[in-house]
DNA sequence: CTGGGCACTTACCAAAAGGTGCATACTTGT
DNA sequence: ACAAGTATGCACCTTTTGGTAAGTGCCCAG
C-alpha cells in the first residue's frame, strides 16, 4: 500500500550518470536564464541579442551572454553572426533546443494556471524574509 | 525555418510580476534538488525521509530537509508526523504538487530521449574546465 | 565633435547556494 | 553497554552564481 502505482513510470531508474532522465534534463537547463531564453528564442524565431536584453531585462550582459555561451556549447542554440559592421548576430534554437523548449512548454501552462497560488506563495516568502529579489533559473 | 509554429503561444506576456508563466514557475522549483523530489514523491506515494535521502543520495541531509521545508511552505507537499517515538515522517504531494510533477514529466522524458546528447555535452563541459562535480537543481 | 547604440568582454565583489560535521532524543539490535 | 537508525537543527566554510561598472571598436544622428 506505500506506493501504489501514482505517476506512471516515466522515469527510468539506472541510467549513466544520472538517476533519471529529469536529472540530464535538469543539468543542462540549469542556470538562472536559460529556460528563459529558450522559451523566448523558441516563441521569436531567430533573435537578436538586444532583442533578448529588452526581453529577459531583469538579466545583465554577462549574465545573457554566459548563458547563451552555454546553451550554445551545448547544443541547444545555434549563434548567427553576421560580421556586418554596426554588430549584428541573432540566435536561434537547434532542434534539440526546439524539443527542449517544447518539454518546457507544460511548465509555463503550469504557471499561468496556478498563478494565484504561485502569487499567494510568494506573498508569503516576502512575508517572512524580507529583502529578497532576483529572478528565477533553475538551481544549480 | 525562421519560426514555423514550432512552440505554439503557450506564454501569455504581461502578467502580473512575472514575465510569463515559465517564469513563475521556475521562481517555485528553483532549487538543486525540488524537481528531482516533487517527481520522486510523485513516483512513490507517501515517501520516508529516509527513503528520500536514499533514493536522492547526491544531496546532503541539509539540502533535502531544507528544500523539502519549501516545496512544504509553498504548498506543494504535506508532511506527515506521526509522532512516534523512533521519528516518523512521510512527505507526499499536494493537489498543486502533483500537478506541477506532471508538468515534469516532459522534461524527464526529453532527458531520456536525448541522454546520448546530454552525455556529449558533459563530456565536453568536463573536458573544458576539469574539476566539476556536483548535481542539477533548476538554478537560482 | 559628442552622444548613443550594437554586441560583447573583463575585472572585481557580494550574496547565495551548497557541503561537512556535530548534536539531539529515543529505541532497537547485538 | 554500545553502535546504529530516525528526522532534523545548527554552525562554519567553500564554491558557485550573479551583479556592477567600465572598456572596446565601429558607425550613425545631431
């Protein structure tokens, strides 16, 4: 009786290095701006990075910039430079970002569906311990 | 190729504090290791400390009850002392919870889908700066 | 000629996140 | 009696993360 059978078995215990397929997942997607920046890139097609500045603003540049280094290291974002004069370059998402973006997508309708509570909880963090900020990402 | 409709418009802008809801969802599950739980505890029902801490053994006692104290504050588990006397306690999902575990199970999906991917890109990671270590977390 | 924007880069720093280890109160196994 | 397990709490310290500020070339508007 401890342990029906809740979720389905979605994940697979023993595998590589990781206990499970939301543990690979977890350790690419970590860092305070990439879900962010992939959800963003994945609704706005190729984008600019002053385009992504004014987009994720509470981000400084170094923030975006190492972010978007790493996503492209890993594969996710594909950088376009266009070695024009005044800078331009613009990234885009690669398919494995895309499918990456598209596993995100459960996570925002999440937020927005539970707004109130997820508003009401931070009500109360604030509430507890004061001076608090900064934005989300995702551990590290 | 630009934007065909890869990832359709699930991110409504401009709501109240957030950018949208990805972002208010990052903001809860924003710790090393709450996703890893929320989808363990979904996985098993009521689950131990004990059980818990064994199943998740990267994380130190510390950082299991101090995020478990969160995902608790914000709703997302109940926690269950029975008072007995060799301490007993059980952790298991709120309604809110569980929905957000589901929400989950895409990215653990997609983590298992491309754990060859994942593998490579770490390889890499190691390869560039030696002396990494430590798990996920969905950042901070 | 000055200011501003673009896309970054670098250096320096503060804060947060996370880790280790010890302690507790009580019971059970050896 | 002693070690071990249970579920935490707490202090201390290191690592990681993130922010600030300033600088770089180059071009265009005023």
């Amino acid at each position: 009786m401890s342990k029906t059978s809740s979720a389905g078995p979605a994940c697979t215990p023993t595998l590589p290095g990781f206990t499970c397929g939301l543990d690979a997942t977890l350790r690419v997607i970590s860092g305070k701006w990439k879900p962010l920046i992939l959800y963003f890139v994945a609704q706005g097609g190729p984008t600019r990075y002053g385009e992504l500045r004014r987009a994720v603003r509470d981000a400084s540049d170094k923030m975006l910039i190492q972010q978007l280094k790493e996503l492209e290291a890993d594969g996710l974002v594909k950088r376009t430079d266009y070695k024009e004069i005044p800078p331009r370059v613009d990234y885009s998402l690669t398919p494995l970002g895309e499918s990456l973006a598209q596993a995100l997508v459960p996570l925002c309708l999440w937020g927005e569906a539970n707004l109130e509570a997820v508003n009401r909880v931070f009500a109360e963090r604030a509430a507890a311990g004061a001076a608090r900020s900064g934005a989300p990402g995702l551990s590290a």
